[in-house]
C-alpha cells in the first residue's frame, strides 16, 4: 500500500468497471454470481513485517472496502433483475483459519522461500530449502494463500452460503 493511499478514492471506478463485467456477463448469459470480499490482509507475512500503526492502516482499508463491497452488491439485483448474487465473506471466514492454523493441520502460519517461484510448477520449486510440504503453509508467498488455504476458504464459504451452494454442474451453458 503506497503511503497516503485511499482506497475510497478508486471504489467508485472499480465499482463501475465490476458492473460492465457483470452486465457482460449477463448478456452472454449468465445469471448466478459469487462475489467474495477482501480477506484479511493485514495478516499476511509481508503486511506483519510492517509496524503495527500500518498493519492497522491496512486492516481499516480493507475493512472500509469490504463494507462498500458489501453494499454495493446488495444493490446489484436492482440493477441486474434477471441474476442473482451471493457475498461471501471471505474475511471473517479466513479469521478462525488464521486464527487455528495449527488446528486446521497447518504447520506455519507462514512461507517458504522455496515455493514462491510457482505454486503450480512443482519442478519449479526448490523443496530442500523448506521443513514441511506446501500444503503445509498458510501462505504460498508473503501475500498469497497456499491452494489448500484456498481450499479451506471454499469449503467454508459453501458451508455457511445462504442460499447453500452447490457442487452441481449447472444446466446452462459454460463461460471459458
């Protein structure tokens, strides 16, 4: 985060950028949106580095933002009558997998170097430079979640999702 940013300054072009897509979307067809907030950044490896004063800086940001979020995609099916949306909050489900890493069979609430280059090229990674396997680290990077963090996120956002999701293939056509 640059110093001096405000992120309230860029939400109304981001706003408006989501909404073309989503418009775009829904011409080609589609009809069932899912749209997770911001999970939560401050506890990232990079952003823990900083002071406290800026770990809380960014904490207030992406608090500020996921409420704007949050109220802007209520309002979407004003706008988009013929879809639905489901919010997830992906920041208050990461909180008790951050929270109880080790409880949820992680080893580090952290990385390691060796697998920064590529999550999805194992011949990429340098293995020996790390204690425990990939899926045994929070994070893929200092800012990125492992795929089984993400994994996890999912499974928690299909468990507490109103309507429930579903696994199921649906009946319409597929976007690439």
């Amino acid at each position: 985060m640059e110093r001096g940013y405000n992120v309230t300054a860029v939400i109304p072009a981001i706003f408006a950028s989501l909404d073309a897509q989503i418009a775009r979307l829904v011409a080609a067809g589609a009809r069932h949106f899912l749209l997770p907030n911001v999970s939560p950044l401050h506890r990232t490896p990079r952003v823990r580095r900083f002071l406290s004063v800026f770990q809380s800086v960014y904490e207030a940001q992406v608090l500020s933002w996921n409420a704007e979020f949050a109220a802007h995609v209520a309002a979407l099916p004003a706008t988009f009558p013929s879809a639905s949306f489901t919010h997830v909050d992906f920041f208050g489900l990461a909180l008790p997998i951050y929270d109880a890493y080790e409880a949820q069979g992680f080893k580090s609430d952290s990385y390691c170097e060796g697998y920064t280059r590529t999550e999805d090229d194992p011949a990429a990674w340098d293995e020996d430079a790390c204690v425990w396997p990939l899926a045994e680290f929070l994070f893929r990077d200092d800012y990125h979640l492992s795929s089984r963090t993400h994994q996890l996120l999912a499974t928690a956002a299909v468990d507490v999702s109103s309507p429930p999701l579903s696994s199921a293939s649906s009946t319409g056509p597929r976007m690439r």
